[in-house]
C-alpha cells in the first residue's frame, strides 16, 4: 500500500508531463554491460518497468549503453538480460548503442560542420585545469577543415588522432561544469564485444544518450540524480541537433550501509577473489543477494516501496531483510542440526529399547507442507553451547519429543556425554530450556557445511577521503560443519528452511553420497 501510495504521487506528477506526448509512454533500462547487475540497478529498472509497463501500458526498452570496448563484455550483456529476467522485467526490445555508431558518427560530422564541436589534443590534466578554471582550449578556434581532418585521424586511429578527442562547443565558463565543453568522442583500440575493430573512436555517454534516446522514441528518460547538472547538457545536445524532445525524470541513487555499488569496486573484490564471484552471497548483485536467500517477490517489493523518492539515503540492511523474512517464514519447513564439533552424547536411560520413527509436521503452523520423520531412540546428540549450561537434576524439553531429566554430565569444557532420563508426562511450560537434538540411530544423520557471512565493508559509511581497500573485511564468511536429520536428503538447491533455533538457511548445494549439503544463512534483519 505505502509502495503504492508513493508510486501513484509520482505517476500523477508524471502524468502533467505525459499530457504533452502524444504516443504512449517509452522509458528505458541503459546498462552498460560491464559488470553483473547489483540491486542499485534493479531500482532503475524496476521503476523504468514500473511506469512503462504497470502504471501506463506503455513500452520498456532495454538498451545496452556499449561504447566503451575497455570495460565491457559478452558475459556481462549475457548476465543482464538473464537477471532481468529472473526479476520478472520484459523490455518490449532490446537495443544497443553500438549499433548507432555510424550514425553518431554522422551527427558527430554535423556538430563540427554547424561549429558546434572540435577536436582537441590538450593532455587530461590540462584539460581538467582549464574546465575546473573555465579556461578555453587553444584548439577551440580551429577551423572546421581542421577539426574535420583530425576527426578522420582519429577514426582510423592514426598516432596523431589518438592523441586528441571531440568536445562540443557549448561554453568555457558556465557555472554548471556539466556545461563546459564536454567530451563527445574519444578512441579505444581495444576490440569491441559487438562490433569487433571496426570503430577505433567511440562516443561518449554525454553524447549518444540524449540522441539515441530520441531517435528510439524514448519519452521519458529516467536517471539518478547524479546526473541532474547534465540534464542542462542532454537539452542543449537534442536543442542544438533539432531532434525530439525527451522529458527527464531523476531518482535517487539506492545505497546501503557497508556496501559499496560501484561497478569498478565490485569488479576489482572479484578479481583479487576476495569473493567467489559477480554471485557470491556477499555481493550487493542480484545473484549475490539470491544466492543469500533473498526471494524475488520481496526483491522487488522492498525496492518499490522506495518508490521515486530524490532524497538520497543511506539504507540499512535491516529492512531489506525484514521484508524476504515475511515472505520465507510461511514456506521454510523446520528442520535440525547439531555441530559436528563438541557434539555431546547423550543416553537416555529409559529410552525405548529400539528406535522407532515418527511422523511431525514441517512446520507447526503450516500443515500444507506436510510431515518430516523424527527418529527416536536412546542414544542422542546436542549442541555443546546448550550442554554446558545444564545443571544436574534440572528438567528440560527436547523439542517435538518432551520433558527429561539431566541425571549425569561427564567431562568440561568441552563435556563429552551426558545421561538423561525421560520425563514426558512433564510440563514444558515449566521448563527453561528449549532443546534441539537427534537421534543417532533410526536415521542416517546428512552432514553439512553450515555458512554464515558478514558484510564486506568494515565501515557503515566511506569518506571521501578513505581508501575503500583499507575497509574491505578480511573475515567475512565462516563454515560450521553439522550433522542435520535425514530429512534434509531430500533438498534441492535454492531451497529455504529454518534450523529450529538457528535460523533460515538456503540451499546453495544439495547433499549427495559423496558430497556434504551445503547450506548459507539468511540474515532475517534482527541483529544477532
Ligand atoms: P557504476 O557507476 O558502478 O558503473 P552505473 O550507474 O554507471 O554504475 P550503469 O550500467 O550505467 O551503471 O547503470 C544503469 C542504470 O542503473 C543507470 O540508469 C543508473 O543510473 C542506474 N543505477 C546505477 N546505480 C544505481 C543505484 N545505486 N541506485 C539506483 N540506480 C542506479
Ligand atoms: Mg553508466
Ligand atoms: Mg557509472
């Protein structure tokens, strides 16, 4: 409801500008395919999706903004149209910036014939000093003939069109940097993952967004609002080329605490392997945050319920969490485990003579997921941590079983067996201690690695001044080896339970005879 209360005020600001298009509403998702998509992204596109497809029947293009051939790839595009898949998006087509080459060229030719753009050779530094000093280039007056001959340099990639770029003549001193001369070409002789070594120069992203967004019929073109200074800057490229008009629309950017989402950071965590990869559970991706369990229903439900805000926030984790608990709780069927290490035996003197099993549902309060088998038996295993706070004499509850007596604890720290004796006409509202255990006989106990991460940052929030390396934590996944009931055999991967008393899990591995399951917790948003 708050999702839709927020969306439907910005549709109905939305739809003052919408009086003026005729044709239907066309937004679009631009990745530039050069890294996996996080859920930043998924906030662009889920809301591009949104008012396209949910508020106005319109359409989505997916465009792959691909001019940079040092940075992008296949295995990135590939990802993309499979993530967006996964999270329910259709683009009604998809299209790529690479294959309006010829035709930026061609507009490129244009700007410099009307005067509206030159080349340029001052080395970066210089080139930064003068537009952070509003000072004009030395090439800024040459001539169209010259400006037009280096263009061709640099289209073949020669040695002296290397050295220069194209930079539109908007203005030297606006007060909007945005405004000053902008760099519309520069070369790359890298291959490129589309168009091979055809193109040795490539446009900017200043420059081929606000023309290839008009000649796609995009009407409206949603962005962050880091991009707000440019927005003059997009105008003045549609304005100065006489093309189609497109409205803008800014949101804020989506971050989180502990958590950086830019594409070269996450690249380089997984180039030094300090994850497993673009889907380790400790990524902010859309696999990563899969892979920890997040669902996609409450993916898309929490990040629609930031809706279009442009108030920039610093998102806890918490929520985000809180909100993929609602949706596992009902569905994660209860299972158990005890770790393997310090594991204590326990005898249970008047236990049934042979193991017999039982039928118990999978979740006490949803008997559709029906039953799970409970063996029984007189030799048990429980957790250390609960053992070595009992007490001789005292009364305790074995969960889905009943009340026992602790008669005998041998050994400390770590205890290593202990005798219970049977007390099932016991009142468990009386008891203090709720305990998980299993049976080692009547079931073939599954053995698991049991997974828990951290983030990957060590500090909520970064300066500007640190250096984002000497906060990347060095510890930030552990592995608990468990022995689980046999229950778990049966699990596929992607799977969510809960382990009575430890938490939601989700399958990252199913068990096989050689292998162990493989299981990774999923944070639930209360802090431990
Ligand atoms: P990076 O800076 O890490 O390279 P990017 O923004 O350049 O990321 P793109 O592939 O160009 O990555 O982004 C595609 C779309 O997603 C853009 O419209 C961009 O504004 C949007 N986007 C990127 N990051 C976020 C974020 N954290 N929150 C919301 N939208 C985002
Ligand atoms: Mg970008
Ligand atoms: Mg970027």
């Amino acid at each position: 409801k708050a999702r839709k209360a927020a969306l439907s005020k910005a549709g109905a600001s939305y739809n003052i500008a919408l009086q003026e298009t005729e044709k239907g509403v066309v937004t679009r998702f631009p990745p530039e395919p050069s890294g996996y998509l996080h859920i930043g992204h998924a906030k662009a596109a889920l809301l591009n999706d949104y008012f396209a497809h949910e508020l106005y029947k319109g359409t989505l293009l997916l465009r792959f903004d691909d001019t940079n051939p040092s940075k992008e790839k296949q295995e990135f595009q590939d990802a993309i149209v499979e993530d967006l898949a996964l999270m329910g998006i259709k683009p009604d087509k998809t299209s790529y910036t690479s294959d309006h080459l010829e035709t930026l060229y061609q507009y490129c030719i244009r700007m410099i014939k009307e005067g509206h753009a030159y080349a340029d050779d001052t080395d970066q530094e210089t080139m930064r000093d003068q537009r952070m000093n509003g000072i004009a280039s030395k090439n800024r007056d040459n001539s169209v003939e010259q400006n037009l001959a280096i263009l061709e340099e640099m289209k073949i990639g020669t040695e002296k069109g290397l050295k220069n770029c194209i930079r539109a003549k908007l203005s030297v001193d606006n007060p909007n940097k945005a405004m000053r001369d902008p760099v519309i070409y520069r070369c790359n002789l890298l291959p490129h993952h589309r168009t091979g070594t055809t193109w040795k120069m490539y446009p900017t992203y200043d420059f081929a967004c606000p023309i290839v967004d008009s000649l796609e019929g995009v009407t409206h073109a949603l962005r962050t609002t880091e991009y707000t200074d440019r927005n003059p800057q997009y105008q003045w490229f549609l304005d100065t080329l006489k093309l189609r008009h497109v409205h803008m629309w800014d949101f804020a950017r989506m971050n989180f605490i502990r958590t950086e989402l830019s594409k070269r950071k996450l690249t380089k965590l997984v180039d030094a392997g300090t994850v497993w990869g673009w889907d380790d559970p400790r990524m902010p991706t859309i696999r990563g945050v899969r892979r920890r369990g997040m669902t996609i229903p409450a993916l898309r439900d929490f990040i629609l319920k930031q809706g279009p805000s442009r108030n920039i926030v610093v998102m806890d984790w918490t929520n985000f969490w809180a909100s993929n608990r609602k949706e596992i709780d009902p569905v994660a069927p209860r299972h158990t485990s005890i770790d393997v290490k310090d594991a204590v035996k326990a005898t249970v003197t008047n236990g049934p003579a042979e193991a017999y099993i039982e039928d118990k549902p999978k979740h006490g309060k949803v008997p559709t997921l029906g039953n799970k088998k409970v063996a029984y038996s007189k030799s048990l295993i429980f957790d250390q941590e609960d053992v070595k706070l009992f007490k001789e004499g005292e009364e305790v509850t074995l969960m889905n079983y009943g009340n026992a007596f602790v008669r005998k604890i041998n050994g400390s720290n770590p205890i290593t067996d202990i005798e219970l004796e049977l007390h099932l006409e016991g009142d468990f509202k009386k008891t203090e201690k709720k305990l998980t255990w299993l049976s080692t006989e009547g079931q073939e106990l599954i053995k698991a690695e049991v997974w828990d991460f951290d983030y990957l940052m060590t500090k909520d929030k970064l300066e500007e001044t640190d250096n984002w390396e000497d906060f990347v934590n060095p510890d930030s996944a552990w592995k608990v080896d468990a022995l689980c009931d046999e229950n778990v055999k049966d699990l596929k991967q992607d799977d969510i339970i809960q382990l009575d008393r430890k938490g939601y899990y989700r399958v990252d591995r199913a068990a096989t005879a050689e292998k162990p399951l493989v299981l990774f917790g999923i944070p639930t948003g209360k802090t431990k």
